[in-house]
C-alpha cells in the first residue's frame, strides 16, 4: 500500500563532479564534505524536510558507497518513514537489459515506476550540487498559482556571469518564451538553478516521448525544457532571492566555505528556522590547547588544536599540531597536521597526513586553492605549489622528484 | 552480550540538589556535550548490550527528552532496545514519593523482570564517569560462579566519602566478606563500590520475591549482608581511569580536570570503538570570530566566541559576547554571555542570559551557580 503524496522528488545525485579533481576520485559530488560537518546533499535534504516533502528518490550512479552510507534510512533529516521518506534509486537491471543513466531525463525516465507508485500530481527534480537554503512549497505554491506545466526556479546573476547559466527569458509575469543554453550574448540575467516543477502527468509523456527519440541525449536542460517550449506549454519561472552556489569547481566550493566566516557570514547555517541536518559521528568535544590561536573560523566536534588556524573551515577531528598554521583553508575530517607544517589557500581532503614541516599552498592574488587528496600522507619537509593538485599518484611522482626541503 | 542492563536514573541526587533540582542525575549535563546518562548507557551499548531498562522516579522528562526513541545508542529496537521505566502507580493508590534505593527500585519493576531470556543483569548507577568493556566484568562474574559480582576500586578515603558511597571489605580471594555505608570511622585504602553490579537473573527475580514479601528496603542491608556466608558475593577490582560526582565543588572539580588532565580525557574519549554516545542534536559548528581568543577549552558545536574564553567548557549553543573575558567556567546549553562581560569560576544552567557588561566570580571551591533560564 503506497499512500499518494501531492509531491514526489527526484534528486539528481549521480554526477560525478570531475571539476572537483581528487575529491571526487572515490565519492560522488553530492557527498563531498562541506561546511564542517555536512555534506553537499545535506543541503537539498534538509530543504526537502523544512519544505514539509518527505519522499524523496535520490538517483545515485557514480561511487555511490560513501553516498548510499551517508543517506542509509534517512534518519537524519527524519526521511526514515513507512510511507514514503528517502530512497536510494541505481541503476538496475531490467527485463530488457541493463543501462547506466545515459542523462537527467533518462535518469528520471527509469525511475518512472518509483514516481508512480505514490500517483503524485507533482514532481519536483532537483540537483545534488549546490548549496542554498530554499522553501520548495513555496515554489509549489507559485507553480499551482499561475496554473503552470513547469516551473523553473531562477537565481538574478550578474549579467557577466550569464553566459555560464542556463538562461530563462520570461515576461513580466514570470512565463517564459525563451530558453538558451549558455548564451553568447545573453538577453536576460535570469539563470536557471536545476530546479524544476512539473505536472506529473505531462512530465512522464515527455520523459517517454523523449526515450524513443534516438537524437536526443536525454538531458533535461537541452531536450526536456526546449521541446516543452516548443510545444507552447505553460512553464513560468520562480524567482528566487538568497544565496546560492554551485559548488562544482574547486574555487566555488573553496569560496563557498569561506563565505560561512567573517563576522557576518554570508550563508548562516545558525538560523534555527531552516536547521541543516547531518549525519554525525560520535565524537568527543573540540579540545583547544594552551597555545592555539582560533581567528575568524569554523570548527567541528573532535578538533584538537594546538597551533593556529585563522580564516578556515575545520571538519570533525582535525588535528592541528603546536606550531602548525592553517590559514584561508578547508580541511576536512579526521586529517592532522603536524608540527611546524604550514597550510594556506588549501583544500585538505579527509583522513590525510600533513607531517611536520610540510608546506601545503601558499597564499596567492589569483585564488589558486591547493588540494590534497583523502588518505594520503605528505612527508615531512614537502612542498606543495599553490594550486596543485595532489592525488596518490601526483604525491609519488613528487616524492620521486626529490622535492623536499 | 548474555546480559540485559538496569540503569538507575535518580540515586544519589542529593549530592547534587543543585544540578538535580530540574533533573535526574542521569540527565545532569557533563563535559560539553553529554548527560551522565550516556556514559553508563555507552558502557553497555559498546559492551554489546542491546536491551536496558531505565528506572526513575521523579524529575523524568529531562531524561525522557534526552533519550528519546532510544536511536542515537542504536537502541531503538523492535527486540529489546531502550525503556524508561516510571513508577508503577495504580488508581487509588496513594503513591508515597516513591523509591529511594536500589531494592525499592526494582521492586517497582518487578513485573518487568518476569520475562528476561539472558541470564544476567548488568545494574549501574549513573553517577559514574568512565569508560570501561563491562565484558571483563561479567567474564569474572561467570568464571568466579558468583551470585553478584560488584565492581570497585581502590582509592584512599580519607579525602571523604560522597554520602551515598559504599565501602566493601573482601578477602584475598575477593569474596565479599562486609559492606558499609559511607561509614565515618573508615580510614586509608578501601574498595569503594563503583555502583556497576552484576547479578544473576534469577537470583535477581528471586530477590525481588522476597524483598516484596518481607517488606526488605536495602539490597546491601537486607540482602547482602544477611546472606554473605552462603552466597558468593564478589568485588571485580578496576584500575581505569573512574570519576564519581559528590558535590558541586566536585563536579567543578571533575569538569575541569577534562580539560587539565589529558589522560583522564583520552581514557574517556579516546579509547578506539568505545565511543561516548549521546543526542544528536546537529548544531552547526562552532564558530570562532576574529575577535576571538580561546586557550585551554573544551568547546561543544554551535558556539559562537567572539569574546576570550579561557580553561572554560561550553555546551552547545554557548554564545559569547565581544570583549567579554571568561575564565574557569562551566556554561551550559545556551548560555549567553554578553559584551564586556567579566566571569570566572561560574556554572550556569541551561538558557542563561547574562547581560551585557556583567562581573560574575566563584572561586574554584565555591563555584557560582545560576539556575536554568535565569537572566542576570
């Protein structure tokens, strides 16, 4: 017995985010660490929960382990239901074969019969690569008040920046009569944020439409969303005011870290309204030392510090040795950082070594972020260029090159 | 594990009337970020225990509250799993404030020793700080064939004694052959009882029987030293690391000897898949400004410092004001300390406010204490 839900999600969570190098060598983008304690998909989730959505199908295809752990029953953000809650959707095997999720329309378009089976009027798709703090029933609210077939929220960009997005033309009731992909010259500074509204009943003929169509790549923003423009449906667009990031380079998810210090932060995890849940490990209170000096920074249960960290993002049970520094970085959990070793415009990725004396990054006009894959051990001595990247096989290659002080 | 756990909630409150005012001793808040609760609870959860029972008297819904379904000890089960136990009152029963020892306690229960398929119970208090495999302690209890096996531990008394603690002579061979009270005539080295027991499950239920029939109020008193020549009464001897609580100083005392002594802290925290467990509550981190100063602290998550914290322990939530200075102090969930505020050697309960521009002081043997949700 499936109970009916006026709203079924779909989260896109398969990418494999390889703008973000080695921190997605083993994980999928959506459980990449951020913010000290959470992980990207923790952003859409706990909006799921604070909208009131509780049956949300999470589509997983790359590295799914850590992702598939990290979700389990869903018990973090109260997912963990009877009816409805979170689902984990791979890719399977069927009747007439298996396939991979080819794109974003083929993804959904496998997972018909999950949607079905809670006979939704709407379905909401979202993707699992950004983090922002949005009221999805208020975007429902606004796709069932202008009587719409698609809503597509927007975010107001800088019209510099337009051509990196998806841009929306709409008039000025929010319906849209254009669509352009990245566009040249853009003629509008709304961009589209991957989040769309639509009737359920029409999305499951497009999504079929569009799977007996040999020419298409089965993609939401380049077939979906234009063919239904083409058709003349009724899409508006939801605008959408607030902070929002696509943290799919290593620069945005840097920035986007560095934009939760400062004495006014500009994305505020403390608001008691919208909590952002997590899964936590147990672990023990952070232990500041005699010595330690904490400026401008963010830290989780399970630190222990000793030497001086300033303008960083600590995850759960960094450890920071007596003499060590570690400026405008993000490390993540588990990693310790030896004695003496030195760490600036960084991404430190979990469970990693920085021995004593190591000089990871260095502070640079360009924003050039070093990262540092998950459990590697950088000897003691290293140096690491600003900017470099370092994985298992870079750290040999290094050593090799005899490059330590 | 072939045991199931009882955990007693409320015993020894009155030394600590003023952190049990509102509150169980299981519920008193200790080291940043657990109740008391948790530490006997994660003894037995790591110990592979996977049904106990939660006895409590009065002064339950903090506990209740903290507990919940059981899910963050991993013991919300459709088999065993976590139960608070309240007391059993009937309809025109006058109930007479109900149990205050053990024995009393378990007769309260007693329906709910009927159907218990381990063969032993594993009994704790939860005025205990530790961390400790109470797999060794019910191996000993097995190979030594005992009936109840108390665990102790050596310590010099002549320091005093919390008034509710319990002194056991044993012979070489560790046979309990006396038990006392908090006497005042003990000198030097004794066994004080750690308040974890192990029992045998039918031995308990027979006990229960009796204790009800016979109107027994005391399980050393009644029990135990009426039946120590045919019973095999036993101590189990721990060396670890092992703090009790007997008053405010010394509950001062113990919180800060978290942040002093490092040992004591890794042989509570840092001891590989024996985590301490507690509630979730998913605060966001700490937050550190650049007006921060910290040193010497042990800091909960969703804090924020924009002030000078110094050999403090914050709860999560703790807010502190610019400029303000606190040193020596035990700040519970929620506190906030306002700008300029001047504080040393204070403990404040729950939703404190402190307003800006205050100068609060104890001293380390008197520590001040605001109650939960005042607002100075």
């Amino acid at each position: 017995m499936f109970q009916k839900k006026e709203c079924v999600v779909m989260l896109l969570a398969g990418g494999q985010g390889s703008r973000l190098y080695t921190l997605t060598e083993s994980t999928a983008k959506p459980a990449v660490q951020f913010g000290g304690k959470y992980r990207i998909i923790d952003f859409p989730l706990s909006n799921c929960i604070n909208s009131g959505l509780d049956t949300v199908g999470v589509l997983t295809q790359y590295q799914p382990l850590v992702l598939n752990e990290y979700i389990g029953n869903g018990q973090p953000w109260d997912l963990d239901r009877s009816r409805g809650g979170v689902m984990v959707l791979p890719p399977y095997q069927g009747k007439n074969g298996a396939d991979w999720y080819s794109g974003t329309a083929n993804a959904i378009y496998q997972n018909l019969n999950f949607i079905d089976r809670y006979d939704p009027d709407y379905v909401l798709i979202l993707s699992g690569d950004h983090i922002y703090k949005m009221d999805y029933a208020a975007m429902l609210d606004y796709h069932k008040k202008m009587n719409a077939d698609c809503t597509i929220s927007v975010l107001e960009v800088p019209l510099s920046e337009a051509s990196r997005f998806g841009i929306m033309n709409a008039d000025e009731n929010g319906k849209i009569f254009e669509f352009e992909e990245k566009p040249k010259q853009p003629k509008s500074t709304k961009a589209s944020m991957g989040i769309y509204i639509f009737n359920a009943k029409l999305l499951k003929e497009y999504l079929i439409a569009d799977e007996n169509d040999p020419n298409s790549s089965k993609d939401f923003g380049k077939n979906i969303i234009p063919k239904m423009l083409d058709d003349g449906k009724s899409m508006y667009a939801y605008p959408f005011s607030g902070y929002w990031k696509d943290v799919g380079t290593i620069a945005s998810l840097w920035e986007a870290n560095m934009d939760l210090l400062g004495d006014k932060p500009e994305f505020d995890l403390y608001d008691k309204n919208w909590r952002i849940f997590s899964r936590t490990s147990a672990r023990p209170p952070q232990f500041v030392g005699e010595d330690a000096k904490i400026h401008g920074s963010m830290m989780s249960e399970g630190c222990e510090i000793y030497g001086c960290v300033e303008n960083s993002v600590l995850f759960d049970g960094v450890y920071v040795a007596p003499g060590a520094v570690v400026r405008d970085s993000v490390i993540m959990s588990g990693t310790r950082i030896e004695a003496g070793a030195r760490v600036e415009y960084s991404i430190v990725d979990a469970d990693t070594v920085i021995c004593a004396g190591a000089v990871i990054g260095a502070k640079n006009e360009e924003d050039k972020i070093a990262v540092i894959g998950t459990k590697l051990t950088v000897p003691a001595g290293m140096t690491i260029a600003a900017g470099e990247m370092v994985n298992e096989a870079k750290l040999s290659e290094l050593k090799e090159g005899g490059n330590i002080a | 594990m072939n045991a199931i756990g009882i955990i007693f909630a409320n015993l020894h409150e009155r030394n600590i009337p003023e952190l049990t005012r509102i509150r169980t001793v299981g519920s008193v808040p200790f080291g940043c970020r657990y109740r008391l609760i948790d530490f006997t609870l994660s003894n037995m959860v790591n110990s592979g225990i996977t049904d106990i029972r939660v006895v409590t008297q009065y002064n339950y819904q903090s506990l209740m509250d903290h507990i919940g379904s059981g899910k963050d000890w991993d013991l919300a089960r459709r088999s065993g799993g976590i139960k608070i136990l309240p007391p059993n009152m009937r309809y025109n029963q006058n109930y007479m404030g109900g149990a205050h020892s053990r024995l009393e306690s378990l007769m309260g229960i007693a329906a709910s020793l009927n159907h218990i398929k381990e063969d032993y119970v594993i009994m704790a208090d939860c005025d205990g700080i530790c961390n400790i495999d109470l797999d060794d302690l019910l191996r000993d209890h097995i190979a030594n064939n005992a009936d109840i096996t108390m665990m102790t531990k050596r310590l010099n008394i002549n320091g005093g004694l919390s008034e509710t603690a319990t002194i056991i002579e044993a012979d070489e061979s560790g046979r309990i052959t006396d038990l006392a009270m908090n006497p005042k005539y003990a000198e030097g080295e004794h066994d004080v009882a750690l308040n974890i027991t192990v029992i045998n499950t039918k031995y308990l239920q027979n006990i229960v029987q009796e204790a009800i029939a016979h109107g027994f109020t005391s399980l050393t008193r009644d029990i135990m030293m009426r039946n120590k020549e045919e019973r095999n009464y036993r101590i189990y001897r721990y060396e670890g690391a092992f703090a009790t609580i007997s008053s405010l100083e010394d509950y001062f005392a113990t919180s800060m000897e978290l942040i002093t002594n490092t040992a004591f802290r890794s042989a509570l925290f840092g001891i590989d898949r024996r985590p301490v467990l507690t509630k979730v509550r998913n605060s966001a981190p700490t937050r550190y400004t650049d007006a921060s100063v910290v040193k010497n602290s042990l800091i909960a998550d969703g804090c924020t410092v924009d002030g000078t914290v110094e050999n403090c322990i914050l709860f999560r939530g703790v807010k502190i004001g610019r400029g303000a200075v606190v040193k020596n102090c035990i700040l519970y969930q929620d506190t906030v300390v306002g700008e300029n505020v001047f504080m040393n050697c204070v403990i404040s309960d729950k939703n404190t406010v402190i307003r800006d521009g205050n100068v609060l002081a104890g001293h380390p043997s008197k520590p001040y204490f605001i109650g939960k949700n005042q607002m100075l």
